[in-house]
C-alpha cells in the first residue's frame, strides 16, 4: 500500500470518526450519525469517479477532486437526510466540519503522489530561492498551504458550532462555502492545473495566470454558499410571519 493510499484511507476514518462523534452535538444518535457517514461517503466516493469521468467528456477518468462534489453535497444530503428522518440543516452543519477535515487530511496524501503541485520557478528569481529554501526543490509546497488553509476553515467552522451550542440551522455549511471555496479559489492560481483561460505567463516559472476548472468550481462553491444563505434566511423569515399571525 502507497503512502498516498495510506493517508487517503486515514482521512476516510478521520471523516468517519468525526462525525459519529460530532453528531451526537446535533441530538443525533452515534449510530445514526455512523449510519449518515457511510451514505455520505459512498455519495462522495460515486461523485467523484462520475465527475472526474463527465469532465473527459465519458471517454476516460480524469484527475479526482472533491472540490466538484462539494458543489452539489446539498442536493443529496437533503434527500439523505429526508430518508433517514433527519433535520436536514442540521446533517447539512455536521457534513460542513467533517468534511473540510477529511479534506484538509486527504489533500496531505497529494505530497506523496507528487500531484496538486505548484509551478517550478527558474533558478535565480526569488520564488525560485524561496521554493529551495522550504521544499529543496523549485516548487512551493502547495499541497502542505492546501491542507493547512483547509484545516483553518475547519477550525473556525467547529468554533462557531461550538459557540452557537450546535443551534446553527444550516449556517456552518454556509460558512465553510464561503470561506473555503474563496481561499481554495486563490489556490489555484499557484497550482500547475491546465488554465481554462489563460491571461499572462508568469515571468518566474513554467506556467500562466489564468482560471482553471478547479477554481471555476471554487467559484460554483462560494455560489452556492450565497444561494443557501438566501434560501435559509427565507425560510427564517416565512417562519417568523407565520408565527406572529398564529400568535395575533
């Protein structure tokens, strides 16, 4: 078993951990949150493979990234949650913190794998020194600035959980679309992923500023973000109508 493997499997129980125990700070059984992991990750694991072989256009399957599966992540855990009998904001706040933590775990695997690299800077020019200095290579270590930025949103997700006594409705997932579908955006510009638009080399290394489908999906996250954020505040407010006529 690969190092990659490895990591990638550990990231899967960390997931699986988390939220059994996290759950529970939802009023939701260990096994039924147990039970919501597993569907949750079959759903991820399909997704990914079916994205990855959409983006080829069904011919082959192209490199795997949870960013596309996060996009969508509400449409079935809603369904998920409506199977299993469970508020779905609140399956939406669990899968938030379990999810960004299974990423910022996962996405170490890539350090290994030698994937999700950044440019290589040409020898002389300041990144260039700055790359050899922390990786002894010509690239900065991005993988390791992914993971580390991915925990930070995790972090900050359990924070406001946690000081909202887990009476979030929803909101935790929206935070993590927001800040962590802006951040992994920014990543991307130092990442040597095929540019869907292209606007400029970049003077110091190998590779061009320009907009991948990564950070195009990035961008589809923090929308998201907002539409739920709309839709949530909706339904407050459809809420608090229906009860001050019910209480006039």
């Amino acid at each position: 078993m690969t190092p990659y493997a490895i990591v990638q499997g550990l990231a899967i129980v960390v997931y699986l951990l988390f939220i059994t125990w996290y759950g529970k700070k939802f009023n939701v059984s260990h096994i039924k949150s147990f039970l919501l992991g597993v569907a949750g990750m079959i759903v991820y694991l399909i997704l990914v493979k079916f994205l990855a072989w959409a983006e080829t256009g069904f011919k082959t399957f192209g490199p795997e990234n949870g960013i596309r599966v996060y996009v969508l992540l509400p449409i079935f855990m809603y369904a998920l949650a409506k199977f299993s009998k469970v508020d779905p904001r609140k399956l939406f706040d669990m899968e938030a913190a379990a999810c960004v933590l299974m990423y910022g775990v996962s996405h170490l695997a890539c350090i290994f794998q030698g994937c999700c690299q950044g440019f290589q800077y040409y020898e002389g020019t300041p990144m260039y020194n700055l790359a050899m200095k922390l990786t002894g290579t010509n690239m900065l270590p991005i993988q390791l600035g992914e993971s580390i930025s991915a925990l930070i949103v995790f972090a900050i997700v359990f924070a406001v959980g946690h000081k909202k006594q887990y009476n979030t409705k929803g909101y935790l997932l929206v935070i993590w679309y927001l800040i962590f579908g802006t951040e992994r955006f920014f990543w991307e510009f130092l990442r040597d992923n095929q540019k869907v638009w292209t606007f400029a080399p970049l003077q110091q290394s190998d590779g061009y500023l320009g907009i991948s489908n990564l950070a195009i999906w990035s961008a589809l996250m923090v929308l998201a973000g907002v539409i739920l954020l709309l839709v949530f505040r909706s339904i407050e407010k459809k809420e608090k109508i229906e009860k001050e006529v019910a209480t006039a």
